[in-house]
C-alpha cells in the first residue's frame, strides 16, 4: 500500500468551517476512485495550508489521479498548486475495525 501526502498553501487563511465546506463539495468525486482505499482532508490550525493524506493500494493507482488536470485542479479550487509526498505504508493499524493490516 501507498499513503500519498499532499499539501498546498493557501493564499489566506481559511476557518475550519469554511475548509469543511470547501471539502465536502470535492468529497464525492474521490468515492469511485480506482484503487484509493481512504482519504483523509487536511487544515492546519492556523488555516494556512490544506491538504489530504491518501491511502491507496498501489502507486499506479495513485498516478492514476495524480495528472497535470488534477493538479490544475487543485490549483483553481484552492488557489495553490499541490506538492504531492509518498510513502510506503507496509503495516497499518486500524482501530475502528480492531485490524492490523499488512500488504503481504
């Protein structure tokens, strides 16, 4: 499994509400997304950077999205362009379904 980090600052500060309200309008076209496994929407405390953590079942799938028209995208919905960060997520411990999981 791949977990992808990707952040982007943005031009002002957003609050909470307004970030939850900016994310839940671009949530549903992650849901049919081949190969991602989970996302998770980020905001700093500050409002200042936002972003998403990504798990994926492999880094062809997460290059699959990843394209210059996500990026542009992403760039005029939040006014930033994306960095994007993988990491190899060999064992995860999940607490909601008392799982640990491992790409065997």
């Amino acid at each position: 499994m791949i977990t992808a980090f990707v952040q982007f600052r943005l031009p002002q500060p957003v609050t909470r509400e307004k970030a939850r309200e900016t994310f839940l309008g671009t949530a549903p076209r992650y849901r049919e997304t081949p190969g991602l496994l989970r996302k998770y929407y980020l905001l700093a405390e500050d409002g200042s950077t936002a972003g998403g953590i990504y798990l994926w079942k492999s880094r062809e799938d997460a290059d699959r999205l990843y394209t210059k028209e996500w990026e542009e995208f992403v760039r005029s919905k939040y006014g930033a362009p994306p960095t994007v960060t993988y990491f190899e997520s060999p064992v995860i411990v999940d607490n909601t379904t008392n799982e640990i999981i491992s790409d065997s």
